[in-house]
C-alpha cells in the first residue's frame, strides 16, 4: 500500500490562513540562535488570522507556514466514518492589523460554514535504512536534525514563456524510492505524521480515494513512499 503526503494545492481560489497561536505557557518561541529552528508547545484552540486573496472557504484551509489544516464540519462527519488517525478541535479567529484591508478576504464576525483544527493524534518513525532520505542539518546547539527525502512526487508551477501563463509540473515517484513505513507500525491508522517530517501529513490509498472520489477541494496529494 502507497503512502501519500497530504498537501497544500496553493490554489488561489480560496481562502488562506496565517497562524497566530495559541502557544503552550512557559515554551520556547525563541529561534536557535545557531540553526534558527523554533521549538514551541501548541495547544488548543488553534489561532488563525484569514489572509487577503480570497473569501472562498474551500472543504480544506491551509494554514500558513503550512502544517496545519482546517476542514469543514460536513467533511469533517463524512471523514469520520472512513478514517481514523485524527480529531477535531476548535479554532479561533483574530484580527491583529490596524489597518482596513483593501483586498477580498475572509471578514470577521465570521459567518461562513463550521469549521475545525484537523489535528493528526498519531506519529510513527520511517524506516530510515529502507527509505531514500538523508540528514541535510544537524544542530549542535539545539539537536535539531533536518531530513531531506529523495525521488518522490513533486508538482509544482513553472512559468511558459510561450503561452504566457503558470502551468503545472509533474515528476513522479521513482519505484523503490521514498518513505517507507513498517505496516504494523500504522494498523488501524489512516491518517497520520511522521517524526523525521514532523510539518508533513500522510495518508494511506483509502484516504486518498475516499477525498478523491467524494470531490473535496483544495486539497493535494503526493506519492511519498510505501507500507511494508
């Protein structure tokens, strides 16, 4: 069975958001003064500030930098029935700027559809000799360890001079390469992140098929590896 990483499509289309807590008391916000890593505890609600782009809530809201997920409480039932891995949690919406955005964004007081936190309740290791990754980073002040992960899918947006337009590129996996995870490691599980991508969300078939086929949007997928 695939692993898949579950991704942000960067569709314009909708509304994005920026994260703005809640941080747990009395962790550490400061950056390694060496390698610039941040350690820090999140707790619930997760604090979101909606950015200017879009006031179009897709059934997935990607937070920014990126590793956390809001879902629309009606995807959010039909998910629960499909899949495991994961629970809801509440979000809160702030408005720090001063300043009256000129822009389409997601206005406050919120009136668009119920939305949760989509937050991964389990973690697991890769198997790091079967899998095609390697340290790119290692701190020796904090003991932050940076992973890069070779030959797996990549879709990303390059400019064609000749049409004069963004269009999107696709380098598949290379067989045999990626995230290798032991299967037992994951029985029962669905949904779930990984220690050494800790940022990242993965998925099995099933989850993939099941989003793909009920048509969810704003909502990505990249063949990242395999269970054994």
């Amino acid at each position: 069975m695939k692993i898949w990483r579950i991704a942000n499509p960067f569709d314009l289309r909708f509304a994005q958001a920026g994260l703005r807590g809640t941080w747990q008391p009395g962790t550490e916000v400061t950056p390694c003064p060496d390698c610039g890593s941040t350690r820090y505890g999140r707790i619930s609600p997760l604090t979101v500030e909606w950015e200017e782009g879009s006031d179009v809530i897709g059934d997935f809201t990607w937070v920014s930098p990126g590793q956390d997920v809001l879902i629309k409480a009606t995807v959010l039932d039909q998910l629960h029935i499909h899949c495991s891995g994961f629970i809801s949690r509440p979000v809160k919406m702030i408005h720090t700027s001063n300043v009256k955005a000129l822009g389409t964004k997601v206005r406050l007081p919120y009136q668009g559809p119920m939305i949760y936190e989509l937050w991964i309740t389990s973690r697991v290791h890769v198997d790091r000799r079967k899998s095609s990754m390697s340290v790119v980073a290692q701190c020796k002040s904090c003991g932050n360890v940076g992973y890069k992960v070779q030959d797996v899918e990549v879709k990303k947006h390059v400019w064609n001079k000749r049409h004069g337009a963004l269009e999107e590129l696709q380098l598949p996996r290379t067989p045999g390469k990626g995230l290798y995870i032991p299967e037992s490691d994951v029985d029962g599980i669905d949904i779930f992140r990984v220690d050494e991508f800790p940022a990242w969300i993965f998925c099995r078939d099933t989850v993939k098929d099941f989003i793909t086929n009920q048509g969810f949007t704003n909502i990505n997928f990249l063949e990242y590896g395999e269970l054994f």
